[in-house]
C-alpha cells in the first residue's frame, strides 16, 4: 500500500529498539547517533593526546557542545519552581488570553489547587483555534489539555531531549522525590546547550542593553558595560578595589556571588541596590532586574 506519510509512525520507527531483528544493534535516533559519535571522537581525542606535564591552570567556563547531552543534567538547565508561569483549572477564558498576552509563550502547564498537582499544557493555537476568531460556545479548559511529560532532576538533558522528540511534546516539569513540581524545562533550553542561545521575537534586542521597566527598576542585558550603565543609573556600583577589573554588570553580579548565580536569586549590593537574577543557565548570566534603593519590594505586602 506503500509507506505511511503518519508523523508519529516515523517518530516511533526512529526511535524504536525493540523491533530489530535478533543480532542486529538497535536502532538509534538522530540524537542518540549524534551522542554516539561525539562520545567515540571524545576517546580517540583522549587516546592520542601526549601527556604533559601537569601545570596549574585556570578552569575555563563550560562551553555549548554536544558533551553536554551526557554531561549536564535536567536540573542544571530547569526554570526554578519559583519562576513558572502555570494557571489554574478553573481559570477564565479572559484571564487565560491575559496570562497569554503578558508572558508572550505559546504554551503553559495547568494545575489543579497547586502546581504540585499538574494536569497537562494548554496550548495558545489550542485555545486560538477553539475559541478565538469569533468563536463562540461555552469555555472548557479540561477539553482542550494536552499531556505533559514528567522528569527526574537527575536525568541526562539527551535522555529528555529524545523523549521529547519521541513523544512530540515540547515541555516538560521537573519532579522531585516527592513526586511534587520542582521546575520546567523547555526543549529549547535543552539544545541551547548544544549549540548556543537560540533568540525568538521575545528575547530582549542585544542593542538594547538596559530599559525602565519602571521608574527605579531597569531590565537589563548581563552584558550591559559598567562604564554606561552606571551613569544611566546614577549609582556608583564598582565599590572595592577588586571591582576596578570588572567591565559588564553580569561580572559584578559574580564577584559578589563567587558563583554562577540561579534564575529567581537576588543578590543585593553594598549601595542598596538589589539585583534580581531573570534568566541564567549553568554558564552564564543573561538578564537582570536592578532596582534602585526604595524601590525593592516590600516584604509583608
């Protein structure tokens, strides 16, 4: 009857291990083939370098590649708990074009009660499709859920990443040994380690290195030079005399760490300026919320 044009039958023939002849290898997918032949040029490269004599040196920052696959983990890449944006079952059909509007993603998780008892994504083309154009009839968030996948903290950022594609499902939510939520991965997340940041129409312009987001609080790039952007704040930021080496603010933001800071965290400075961690991944800062001294927010609201 010749071959099947289903997109699923192709994914599951890609991906498949099981259905090969006795004797044969199993078959691998495209990401798992990729993994494979990094792994073998990784011991060869190993097997025929010269060994020198051990000299002290500086570690150098990780870098993007396909050894991430095995060497970095679900947890090392996942939006904090803290920092997902997820609605309720029960939420309005206005409420739910408004979560849409303000955050720009094409797709969140519901829960029920709590994000600790998630029920599935909601899809924005979904609910475009359903109820949009006008559209009328009466609103069912249930009827239009979509299946989320679920993965351990400790799990391989490749092992996901084939899952993902296996199963056609674009997010999944980290869950912890408790069997409650502990963050959100994306897939674009997890090939951003392979080959780099991967910039959309929501992404802040790099020529845009700082705006008001409000008077007082800055969003602004890590990559922001001091040089300009404390004269636009009015504040002196390099303090100490170690700060006279640093040139960006993502710099100042890790001589005061020591570390590589996480989404979510706030690290305040000696001025009274706080600094809020917005996005970050396991090499580098990206983006921060400064907030100008009686500008933080307020505890006990």
């Amino acid at each position: 009857m010749g071959s099947s044009n289903d997109p699923s039958e192709a994914a599951s023939s890609t991906f498949s291990q099981t259905d090969a002849p006795a004797g044969d290898p199993p078959q691998r997918g495209f990401f798992g083939r990729l993994i494979g032949v990094f792994s073998s040029n990784d011991q060869t490269a190993q097997d025929a370098k010269p060994q020198l004599p051990q000299t002290p040196v500086q570690q150098a920052a990780p870098v993007i590649g396909m050894g991430n696959l095995r060497r970095l983990r679900v947890d090392d890449v996942a939006i904090p708990k803290v920092e997902v944006v997820a609605v309720p079952l029960d939420i309005t059909k206005e409420a739910l074009v408004e979560v849409f509007r303000e955050h720009g993603f094409s797709r969140v998780p519901v829960y029920k009660g709590t994000l600790d008892h998630p029920q599935g994504l909601i899809l924005l083309k979904d609910l475009a499709l359903q109820y949009g154009f006008g559209a009328a009839g009466r609103f069912s968030l249930r009827k239009m859920l979509r299946p989320v996948l679920y993965a351990p903290p400790s799990m391989p950022v490749g092992v996901l990443l084939q899952k993902m594609q296996r199963e056609r499902v674009h997010m999944a939510l980290v869950i912890d040994e408790y069997g409650g939520v502990d963050g959100l991965v994306t897939i674009e997340d997890l090939i951003e380690t392979v080959i780099g940041e991967i910039e959309d129409e929501h992404d802040e312009e790099e020529d845009n290195l700082w705006k008001e987001e409000k008077p007082g609080v800055f969003i602004a790039q890590a990559t922001a030079p001091l040089d300009e952007f404390e004269p636009a704040l009015g504040v002196t930021l390099r303090v100490t005399e170690d700060d006279k080496d640093i040139d960006t603010l993502g710099g100042l933001i890790m001589m005061r760490t020591g570390r590589m800071p996480v989404r979510g965290e706030i690290v305040p400075h000696e001025s009274g300026v706080e600094f809020e961690v917005m996005d970050a991944d396991p090499r580098r800062i990206k983006r921060l919320r400064v907030r100008l001294p009686g500008n933080l927010p307020d505890p006990n609201p």
